[in-house]
C-alpha cells in the first residue's frame, strides 16, 4: 500500500467543480463558462483516474485518508469506467443539454442544475469505488442515489417527476438493506476482532474474513445483495430502472447504465469477496446465480416487446448485469475474471447505445421506434454508430462485448453447468432478435419525407466515436494492461492466485480455455 | 432494574411510537411522533452509553438529538404543513387494526430470527436487537402499506431508525465519523424525497402513489 494524493485529488475535482458551478450565474442560451468548468472538471477527472489505474497496474494500491480511501486493482477497474465515460459522456451531454435549451425544454436554471448534479453525481460514484470504509461506502451510494434523483427528474414532466420519485423511493429503501448488511458485517467484525475502528476497513474484515460468525456473515450478504442488488438492477428490485433509464436525460441514462449500476455492483462483489473468505463460495455464488439467471430470462422477454428505444436499453442493462451476476455466481477465475470484464465492456458499449438515443432523441423529438425511421440516411454518422452499438450489444464479433460473453459462457460450461448456459444463450437470442429489430427498422429504411436531412454536430458526435473507438479495441484484443488489471481484481476477489490469464483462445496471450479452470461433471 | 432492562423496556416503546407514526391520519402528526419515536432513540443510546461505558454512544446521542429529534421533524412540518391531500384521506392500503396486527407478527418473527444470533455483544440485549430488527421491516411495511407518498417517507425513516439501534446495540463502540455518516445521509434522503414529494404535488395536484402510473411496462 502506497499513501497517494491522486485518489482526494479525483474526489476534490468534481466536488469543486459542481461548487463552482453553483456559485455562477445561470444565463439565457446556458452559461458558456460553466460548461468550460465542467469540461476542465472531467478531464482532470480522467486523467487523474488514469494515472491512478497505471499505478495501480504498476504494483502499488492507493491509499489515502488512514485507510479510508483505497485504491487496489478491483477498484482501479471502476475508478478507470468513472473516469473515462464520465468524461466522455459528460463531452457529449455540452451539446446535447444545448440542443434542450434552445428548444425550450430547458431553462437557462436547469441547464446551470444539470452540470451542477452531474459533477455531484460523478463524485458521489467516484467516492463509492475508493471507498474502503464500508460504512462511507454506503454513505456514498447513498449519495448516488441524491445526487442523480434530480437528474432523473430534470424536465420537470409528469413522467420524469414519477419516474424520479420510483428511483429515490426503491433505492433508498433497497439500499437500507444494504445499510443493514454493512453495520451487521461491521458489528460482527467489532465483536470478532474485539477493534471497532479496524472493523470498519474492508481490507482488515478481507484479511481477518476467518473470524466472522458465519451466520451473521450470511445474513449480512443476504441484506447487502438485496440492498445493492437493487441499485444495479438486478431482479426482482428492478423495477426503477427503466423508468429511470428513460426519463433522464441521455447523457445522464448513459452514466446511470453505464456507471452507475457498476459501483452498485463493485459494492457487491466487495463483499463476495469477504463473505466466500468467512463462509466459503458456495453460499454467495448460489444466491448471485439465481438472481442473474431470474435477471436475465425476465429482461429478455421485456426488451423485445418495448418500443420505447431507451426503455428497451434499459432493459438490456438489466439483461446483461444479470450476465455479469451470473458470471460472479458461477466463480472461479474464469468466471469472476470474466464478469469484471464484461463490467468493463458493457460499460463502454451501453453508453455510445444511450447517446445513439440522445442523437435519435435530438433528431426525430421521439423514443418511439415505431416513429423512427430511416435513420442511416438521414444521418449517416449516427446511423453508423447505432447500428455498431447493437451489433455490440447483440454480442456480434469484432466488438468487446463478444469477448466477455463467450468467456462468462466459457466459464460457465467449464464449471459443468451446461443446461443453465444453453438456457441462458437461448434467451439471448431473444435480445439479439430484439437488437436486429432496431437496426431494420429504424437505422435502416426510408426516411419519411416530413423528416429534413442532417446529423447532429461534431460535439456530440466525437466522444460517440471516441466511444465505438474503445468498444472496437477492446473487441479486437484486450489491451495487456486492462488484461492484467482484469487478472489483478480477480485475485483481489479470490484473495489469492493471480496467474489465470483472461483472454479468448484466439487473443493474445492465448491459453485453452479449458485449462483456465477445471473440467468438472455436469451438475444440472 | 439494569441498564439493559432499561434498554429493552424502551425498545418496546419504540415498537408503540414507529405504530403511531405510521397510523398518523396526516404527514405532520406522523413527523410528531417520529420526533417522539428518536427521542426514546436518544434515550436508549444515553442508557447503553452509561451501562456499556462508551462515550461515542453519548455523542451519538447528542447527534441523534439534533437530526432527528429537531432537525427532520421541523423540517417535514415546515416543507409539508401546507401541502394536504384531501381526496386521498388517510392513504391507508389496510385498516390500522389490520397494521397492529400485522406488526405483532413482525414482531414475533424478528424475535425468533434474533434467538438465533450467538453473538457474545448481544446476549443482555436480545429484545431490544429484536425490536431493532422489526422496526427496519416495520418501516418496509409502511412504505407498502401506505399511499401517500409523504407517510413513505417515514416508513424509510422508520426503517433508518431500525439500522440505527442494531449498530448501537452491537457495536457500541464505534467510531462517532460513522454515525455522523449515516445520520446526515439520512437527512439528506428525506429533505431530497419532501422536495420531490412537493413537485410531485405541484405537478400532479395529489399525494397519492397509486396516482403515479403513467410509466409502465
């Protein structure tokens, strides 16, 4: 453990930028000074996150604070996808929030409100994956909560309104559980290692899991995944998500899918790590399999009857968090190796899918896909990416998400578990028909005559491509660092063994699948 | 009589206020008696602070005090005095009758699933950590239970309070940044869902939840 200033310095730059912001003056047609703020805000942001992530990637965990902040390999993946798509969404939301103001459906107020929460709700993420205080760490999921409600609810319509009030009420109630399972696990570690103030550290509850009373140590899982659970969408505590997804506005759905459901999740797999060390792995992985299943087979059939295009997204996120779950349940290097990576991916790929929404958004003043036609033509650049982003998501080769399904798929056969993984592939077949469904009819096809030609501009289209851009590599070939970091948070996870490598066999550095994990007898 | 006897008498009080905040007819009576309800709050930490020796529990108890005896009451009455509903009535999904009944077998429950905890911290205080335990599910319940969305707010206070004393009775010690957390989180969640329950009946020109259903599917 290295002491670092890098990890209050990414905490202290969007704090004093929503600050900022709050203190300047909102003007006619958006403030231009508050958006160079925010600008400068995110890429100080990225940067900082990314210098973090090669020193982590280097050998050395960040700490700060006494031990409240920490910074290992397992948190350098999410301080990395706050930092890179905060940035990039936060590029494309400058025209996208413009676009809103000119036609009225902000005001000058709102458009100042916006960046202000938008750099509040980037801290609260940031403050949630280097937390190593498990008490701060709920604090701060909490706060994610807060800090985007009013993103949710920024048009001020009756639909938005509601859809603000599902998300705060379910999350905050959802993440109560998750308040009960933190100070369960932190009372249990106070009366097992007989020092409250070192039972507050998630490294001292890792490194002494030994200790816990198993019983407490199950029950506080139960809590902590229903809790948290709900803030990454998992089934049956959903129910905000799509509401959520689709009521924001795009740049923030790209956030809240993106990010946001992945530091609920980084808070998860926190405490799968300390819950297999006091228990064993069975109990947790039980129990995140059947959700992700239940995530995926009900998602699957809600995606394909939506024509709504960002509640369909939105279901996907579902979908494929689910996946993530199950990768998590099914275990081993393989399987945990293989969830962080399709974190990653998804990450990437559901962001540049919820501007296409916000382009298609701008352009036709509508979600409805039945209405949207002829986009390719219309708008060749922001046909182009939809049309990538699908395929990604629909999980076609040359694109990233391709790579961490088949190793979850891999894995999971590897594991034996073979009638679950064909159910699984069975139903995404579903969301791929659903996927093609967006591409023929609404990329594809005539544009109506009452619709003019023409794109969006280049401001939102740059961090678009800058997006399909990293989707393509990490497809192509998973960069040795984000292999050794994805290699790294496994052993974190694992509390051990840092040697499986995390590639396809046609990748480099290739290895047989098969001998990543043992071959075991089909269990169902 | 012990302090831990003290403890548990005043647990069961709790169980009598977190009913009478959720049976309230109107969003302010129930901000009374929450008020009411944190206030045997900050007399049980004083009770486990004097009998267990710890002065992070007194300080507990003096934030306490301010947050939730003071600070949320007022502000729930001063943000929602104005605002009624009055087609919507009490907003109750089930007779209060019904709501003490159903707490009771919250309560039996939570009792049982307590007895099962063999953690030395925990033995005097059994009860209590019982009640603890129900109250969290108790403010679960109200949520469900109740329609205006003002009375849901209470249920997550309810359901606040419940983590609260479960940290209090099984780590009395603990260090004073972690109350100061979670108590100003609290704050915060229930000033951000008044301000959105205001929009919310500005906008719609009603409190009830069962109004809010325009997004579906």
């Amino acid at each position: 453990m290295v002491p670092s200033l890098l990890p209050p310095l990414m905490l202290a730059a969007p704090l004093a930028a929503a600050i900022a912001i709050a203190i300047l003056p909102a003007r006619d047609g958006g403030n231009r000074t508050i958006e160079a703020v925010h600008v400068a805000s995110g890429v100080v942001v990225a940067l900082l996150a990314l210098v973090s992530v090669a020193r982590v990637i280097g050998g050395a965990d960040l700490v700060a604070f006494g031990g409240w902040l920490y910074v290992d390999p397992l948190a350098a993946i999410f301080v990395g996808l706050v930092g890179v798509v905060g940035l990039l969404t936060g590029l494309y939301a400058i025209s996208y929030v413009r676009h809103d103001v000119e036609h009225g459906e902000l005001t000058p107020q709102k458009h100042k409100i916006f960046y202000v929460f938008f750099n509040l709700f980037v801290f609260t993420m940031m403050l949630a994956v280097t937390a190593n205080n498990i008490v701060m760490m709920w604090v701060a999921v909490e706060a994610t909560t807060l800090g985007s409600a009013f993103l949710v609810g920024l048009y001020g319509r009756r639909s938005s309104l509601e859809a603000a009030w599902k998300y705060v009420i379910i999350c905050t109630v959802g993440v109560a559980f998750g308040l009960y399972g933190t100070v369960l696990t932190f009372a249990d570690g106070a009366a097992a290692f007989g020092d409250p103030e070192k039972a507050v550290f998630w490294t001292s509850l890792m490194a002494d899991a030994g200790k816990l009373d198993p019983m407490l140590a199950k029950i506080a899982f139960v809590f902590v995944l229903i809790g948290f659970g709900t803030k990454a969408g998992l089934f049956p505590m959903h129910a905000w998500l799509p509401d959520a997804h689709s009521e924001a506005p795009s740049p923030v759905s790209a956030l809240l899918s993106g990010v946001l459901l992945k530091c609920a999740l980084f808070v998860v797999i926190r405490y799968l790590a300390v819950t297999s060390r006091a228990v064993g792995p069975e109990f947790p992985q039980m129990l995140l399999m059947m959700l992700g299943f239940l995530s995926v087979a009900v998602s699957a059939f809600l995606v394909y009857v939506q024509h709504d295009l960002k509640r369909k997204l939105a279901y996907h996120s579902i979908e494929h968090l689910g996946l993530i779950a199950l990768g998590l349940g099914i275990g081993g290097p393989l399987g945990i190796g293989a969830a962080l990576l399709h974190a990653i991916n998804h990450s990437f790929c559901k962001a540049l899918l919820f501007c296409s929404s916000g382009n298609v958004l701008m352009m036709y003043g509508t979600r409805d896909l039945q209405q949207v036609k002829g986009l390719l033509r219309r708008a060749p650049a922001s046909g182009i990416l939809l049309m990538a982003g699908a395929l990604a998501l629909a999980g076609f080769p040359p694109f990233n998400v391709f790579v961490s399904e088949f190793l979850i798929f891999a894995a999971g056969l590897a594991q034996g578990w073979w009638a679950l993984m064909i159910v699984t592939g069975l139903l995404f077949t579903i969301t791929i028909a659903a996927l093609i469904h967006i591409i023929s009819g609404s990329v594809l096809g005539k544009v109506p005559e009452t619709v003019p030609v023409g794109d969006v501009g280049w401001r939102a289209l740059a961090p678009m491509w800058a997006l399909l851009a990293i989707v393509l590599v990490l497809g192509v070939a998973v960069p040795q660092p984000v292999a050794h970091l994805v290699r790294e948070a496994t052993a974190v996870v694992l509390g051990g063994d840092r040697s499986a490598a995390i590639a396809a066999p046609w990748q480099t550095p290739a290895e047989p699948v098969a001998e990543l994990a043992p071959r075991a007898e089909p269990r169902i | 009589m012990s302090g831990f006897q003290l403890v548990n008498g005043l647990a069961g009080l709790l169980i009598v206020t977190s009913l009478l905040v959720i049976t309230a007819r109107r969003p302010t009576g129930s901000a009374l008696f929450y008020a009411l309800q944190s206030l045997v709050m900050v007399a049980i930490f004083l009770t486990l602070a004097g009998t267990v020796g710890s002065h992070e529990l007194t300080a507990w108890a003096g934030t306490s005090f301010v947050t939730k005896v003071l600070l949320v009451p007022i502000l729930m009455t001063r943000l929602l005095g104005r605002i009624e509903d009055t087609k919507l009535g009490s907003g109750e999904r089930i007779p209060p009758a019904v709501s003490v009944l159903l707490a009771a077998v919250v309560v039996v429950l939570c009792f049982w699933v307590v007895d099962g905890v063999s953690l030395p911290a925990a033995a005097a205080i059994k009860p209590a950590l019982a009640v603890s335990l129900s109250h969290f599910f108790l403010g679960l319940a109200a949520i469900v239970t109740q329609r205006n969305i003002l009375k849901q707010v209470f249920g997550y206070c309810l359901m606040e309070n419940g983590s609260h004393l479960t940290l209090a009775l099984l780590a009395a010690k603990a260090p004073e940044v972690v109350e100061i957390g979670i108590a100003t989180d609290a704050v915060f969640a229930v000033v951000i869902m008044a301000v959105l329950g205001l929009q919310i009946h500005r906008t719609f020109g009603t409190l009830d939840a069962d109004q809010l259903t325009n997004l579906k599917g």
